[in-house]
C-alpha cells in the first residue's frame, strides 16, 4: 500500500504544482506579453530544477 500513498501524494503535487503554475501564468499575463511570461516562468523552473540538483549533489552523502 505504500506505492499507493506514494502515487497519490505525487498527483496531489502534480495538480498543485499545475494550478499554481496556471494562476501564476494568468496574473503575469496581465502586467507581460506571452513571451515575456513564457520566459519567466521558464526561467523559475529551470532554476528550481537546477537548484534542487546541485542541492542533491552537495547534500546527499548515501553514494
């Protein structure tokens, strides 16, 4: 049963993670163009994404 806990908290962020990325886009549209807001959050992706990767490469001491 694990798996299932853990399949429903990663749909649980999904969704999260996809609301929030959907209100973000539609307040950044009023104030940018589309390409402008494609950009940013892009950019704010791809920094969390490289973030998160160079944390796990000085944090983790397992391998």
């Amino acid at each position: 049963w694990a798996w299932a806990w853990a399949l429903a908290w990663a749909w649980a962020v999904a969704v999260a993670w996809a609301v929030a990325v959907a209100v973000a886009g539609d307040k950044l549209r009023e104030s940018f163009s589309q390409v402008n807001t494609f950009l940013i959050l892009a950019s704010t992706s791809s920094l969390g994404l490289g973030l998160g990767w160079l944390g796990h490469r000085i944090f983790n001491t397992g391998s």
